[in-house]
C-alpha cells in the first residue's frame, strides 16, 4: 500500500501526486482535495483506493464515495 495526495479539478480530471507537495502549489481548480491509499486487491488484480482528509491550503476536502470512484477508474483504465 502506497499513501500520496490527490485532487480531483472542477473537470472530473483526477491528479495524484508525492505527499511532500503541498496542494496548493499546483494552481488547480478542484472540486475535492486529500489524501488517497492505493493497493492492489490480490482476489481481482484491480487497484483499490480510500480517500480521506481535506486541503486547508485549498479549502476543498475529500468526498470519498465519489472520489475513490473517480481515481479507480482513472488507474484501472476504465
């Protein structure tokens, strides 16, 4: 399991990026902000995430039900 910052912009676009890197620095619109989990389900092969948090710096938090929705599509290439 891998942790690591994430937005998800006002375009549905998901952006995961190293945890050193504060959000703000990317100059993004984001609808949602935090930090993400990511492992591989070893039962179907797919990557799972869990979205927590929120960004001061951004003023956006987490959504988790739909942003984990968003960033598993993203990196399973759905």
């Amino acid at each position: 399991m891998v942790e690591r910052k994430y937005v998800i912009t006002v375009f549905d676009a998901p952006v995961i990026f190293d945890k050193r890197i504060i959000h703000s620095e990317l100059h993004m619109d984001a609808k949602s902000a935090g930090f993400v989990r990511i492992w591989t389900d070893p039962k179907t092969g797919k990557v799972r995430v869990f979205c927590f948090g929120e960004n001061t710096s951004m003023g956006v938090a987490a959504h988790p039900n739909i942003d984990e929705k968003i960033l598993e599509g993203f990196l399973n290439n759905e």
